[in-house]
C-alpha cells in the first residue's frame, strides 16, 4: 500500500533534526514535500523493505524504520528520484512559446478552464484594438460588422461549419431562448426531453416555454453518468427537441454524441447540443455527427470571455424556423430600419437578436484564433495525458474521485470530493497560487493545453495539504462576491 509524503512530514523531520526520509518503492511524495526538503537540505532515499502504512490510517515517517541513519542502510536505498527517472510526454506543439502568451501562468496555475480561462496577450491586444478603434473613430459600424463575421468565422471552423450556420448572442441563456422560440406550436409533438446533466440555464429555459404548452421531461443522471440507453426510453414520436449537454458540467462526463444523435434522429426530434463545457479541447464535427443546433459560450475553453456565445444552426432547417425571441439583427437587412416588416434572412443570421456584443467579439475571435492555431486535435491529445494523470494522481494520493475514469467518457474537467464547503477550499487553493473551480460536494481540475503535468502534480499536492487541516471561512459578504460563488462566472 502506497503512503503520502507532505509537506508537514518534511517539517516534522527537519524539527526532529533529520536529514534523511526513507520511503517505500510505492510511497507518493507530494511536490510540495520535494521542494521543502530540497530547501532544507533533507533527502529522500527508497528502499524495498519499508513496510506500508495501510490506508485510512496515518503515515508516519518519523516512527519505527520511516527514517534510516546513513550506517545503517542496505545496498537497496537509492535516491528517491533515481526511481523516478522516465521519459515525461511532450506535448505536439510548443509549450514554452504558448506559456508565454498567458502572463498568469507565470505566478498561478488556472486549472478553473472550466469556468473562466485566464488571460492571453492575444485576448488582450484584441480588446484594446477595439478600444483603440472607438477612441479614434468614435463609431466604425463597417468595422464592427466585420468583426462580427470574424468571430463567427472563427467558430465555424471549431465545430466545422459554415459561418452562414453561426448567430451569435450574449450567451447560451440567450441562445437556448431563441431556439425555444423558433419552434412551431402548430404540431402534435409537445415534449422537450431535457438531461440532468444540463447546467441549470438549460433545463430553466425549457421549463420556462412549458406555458406554451410544451411539457419538458428530465433523463437522470446515475452514478454521475447518463445512460445512454435511457435515450430510447425518453425519446420518443412526441418529442419535438431533445436537448443535451456534449460534457456535464459537474464532473466532466462526455455523452458519446456519435451514438446518441442517431438515436434523437429515429423517433423524429431535433438535437440541441450545449457544448459550452468541453468545446476546443475534442473534436466535435456538427457535420459529421449531423447535429441541429449546437451552442456555445467563449469564456471557458476558448480563452475568451463573459458576454458573447455562438449558436450553430443547421442549414437544412433554418428556413422552417421563425424565433419570436428575435431583434433587428435578426432581420435581412438591419439598417434598413423597417419597423413594419418583419422578414428572415436565409441564413442562421434569423436567430441573432439586438446590436451584437462588438467589443467581446474581438476578443472571442482572438481567442478562438489560438484554439484553432493551435489545433483542436492536438488539445485534445495534450489533454487526455493531463486527464489521465491527475486521475491516476489523485487516487495514488488517496483523493475522491467524482469523474469517470475512462478517458473515452471524460473530459479535461476532474471533480475531486472534498468536505465541508467546496468555495472555501477553492479559496484556500487561491492562497496556494492554484486557480481551481468549486461546484457542489466537488473542486474541479480542468487544465487546458498550456498546462503542464508538474502542475498538475502540485495542483494534486495542495488538495492532500489541505484535506489534512480544517478550512477557515475567508468568504467575503459582499453582493458581487455571492453573485461570483453562486454563478461561477459563468455567462449562461
């Protein structure tokens, strides 16, 4: 059985003033208990014959044969990272170059992509542009309305679409009405199967359409999972949308979309996919997986932030729907200024609303730029390695575990259980310099491609140091602080 060496046990060896700490072959010792023996000159050395403290209880290295004095070692004992010693992977694209692009990372590891992605120099530059513009033009509509496409553009190329397919909104609460609405009322089909899974914004606008006779149905979630089997049950002649979620939200399960959709499509409903949780770290092809709407907030994995989402429609059947949640963008010509004609462009362009959201989209584009730069597949294999290890990190360390672990199910996001309230251990992990995001029983790990493994490790690190301590509340009582816990910064 493996034991965890922390920092605290570093500090108990230095005040009982050893220099050595033998461990067992399997014993984990965190980054954190590395470093503070480097500093204090303390070396650890690993031996076969150390007997295992059995889980549950607590290691204890400085009693019995934990610790070894020089005399008495065996030709066994080698240095603690002589056994470490292995070829780390490599990410396929430079890591140093694109750690550069995001200052934070140089004091903090933001594994809260989650939630909120942290600033680059290239989502910077683009806000300022637009600043820059408004400064010295005042008003560039011209402009703007390039920028517009631009980032439709952008995300068009994330999910392989046509921008002609992309409408863009202020974010996925927005997005989710307006597809609401565009559904006809003159038809037999009434239900609205809904997941668990959804974040809350989701399943809140279908309940909200229900007094237009629609009667929304919840698929539940088991064992952190959705079985994709009860789809067959749930779906059926009266369905007229099924929505879904690509990843839930709470711990990073992926729905196998391939398998699902055919499934929606059989009994006659459309497909609504939020892909706000998971969209540019795996491929997601609304052609190839032959999806009806997909929508999608930036602020997460797309580097960007609050205020701006995008709404893909299919352009099969954008002629057959007419939002009534809808606004002079939504129009063929919205300078025309035609109060008493409400007509449709022929393009997804129906389902945008009022004035678009100019200055976010510059830094949506920037954003969306990198991703697709850097390559959507190539995320993906760097991510599945960060998954991979911290799922096997975090149960060497003894950690509970609220996300799947097969990779083909998972995505970046790893739901870690912690006592007590999760905020204020998301807070603790701040005073670490670690960036991390709370959600119920759970503090998620969801690192981007810019993350490295040893990040991973310390992030891993800090969650054993503090399980061992109780938390005290720093939780501030303002209102922007409760509106911040409450929403997670989300722009639903």
């Amino acid at each position: 059985m493996k034991n965890i060496i922390t920092g605290e046990d570093v500090d108990s060896a230095l005040n009982s003033g050893k220099k050595e700490i033998l461990v067992g072959s399997q014993d984990v010792i965190t980054s954190i208990a590395e470093e503070k023996a480097q500093k204090c000159g303390i070396r650890f050395v690993v031996t076969e014959n150390i007997p295992s403290t059995p889980v549950g209880s607590t290691p204890s290295p400085l009693n019995g044969a934990r610790f070894t004095p020089h005399f008495a070692r065996d030709d066994k004992t080698v240095p603690i990272h002589a056994a470490r010693l292995g070829t780390a992977p490599r990410p396929p694209f430079d890591m140093e170059y694109w750690r550069k692009q995001f200052p934070l990372l140089s004091t903090h590891i933001p594994v809260a992509n989650c939630s909120h992605a942290p600033q680059s120099t290239f989502t910077r530059n683009a806000a300022l542009e637009y600043l820059e513009n408004w400064n010295t033009m005042g008003m560039d509509w011209d402009r703007w309305m390039e920028q517009i496409y631009h980032a439709k553009e952008e995300f068009a190329k994330i999910i392989n679409a046509d921008p002609g397919e992309i409408a863009v909104g202020t974010s996925v609460s927005e997005l989710t009405s307006t597809v609401a609405s565009s559904l006809p009322l003159n038809t037999n089909r009434k239900k609205v199967i809904v997941t668990d899974a959804e974040f809350p914004t989701v399943g809140h606008v279908w309940l909200a359409n229900q007094k237009y006779g629609f009667n929304v149905q919840f698929i539940p979630v088991k064992d952190g999972i959705i079985d994709i089997s009860d789809y067959d049950s749930y779906v059926d002649e009266d369905t007229i949308i099924t929505s879904i979620c690509d990843v839930y939200y709470y711990n990073g399960f992926k729905q196998d979309l391939k398998s699902i959709i055919p499934k929606i499509h059989e009994k006659g409903s459309l497909a609504y996919v939020d892909a706000y949780q998971g969209l540019g770290t795996h491929p997601l092809d609304v052609k190839e997986l032959d999806i009806d709407f997909l929508a999608s907030g930036n602020l997460k994995y797309l580097l960007s932030v609050p205020g701006i989402a995008f709404l893909y429609v299919k352009k099969e059947i954008v002629e057959y729907l007419h939002p009534a949640f809808t606004g002079w963008f939504g129009r063929v010509d919205p300078f025309a200024f035609e109060i008493h004609n409400l007509d449709w462009p022929k393009d997804a362009r129906r389902f945008d609303n009022g004035t678009p959201p100019v200055p976010t989209a510059y830094i949506a584009t920037a954003g969306m730029k990198i991703i697709n730069t850097v390559g959507v597949e190539n995320i993906f294999q760097w991510t599945n390695i960060l998954s991979e290890h911290c799922i096997k990190g975090a149960l060497e360390r003894g950690l509970g575990l609220a996300s799947p672990t097969d990779l083909s199910i998972k995505a970046p996001n790893t739901a870690i259980r912690v006592p007590g309230d999760s905020h204020e251990f998301e807070l603790a992990l701040r005073k670490k310099d670690v960036i991390a995001s709370a959600r119920s029983d759970v503090v998620r790990i969801a690192p981007h491609f810019f993350t490295r493994l040893e990040d991973i490790d310390y992030v891993l690190d800090c969650y054993v140091e503090l399980l061992k301590k109780p938390i005290h509340s720093v939780r501030k009582t303002s209102s922007s602080s409760c509106w911040e816990y409450n929403n997670g910064g989300n722009a639903l």
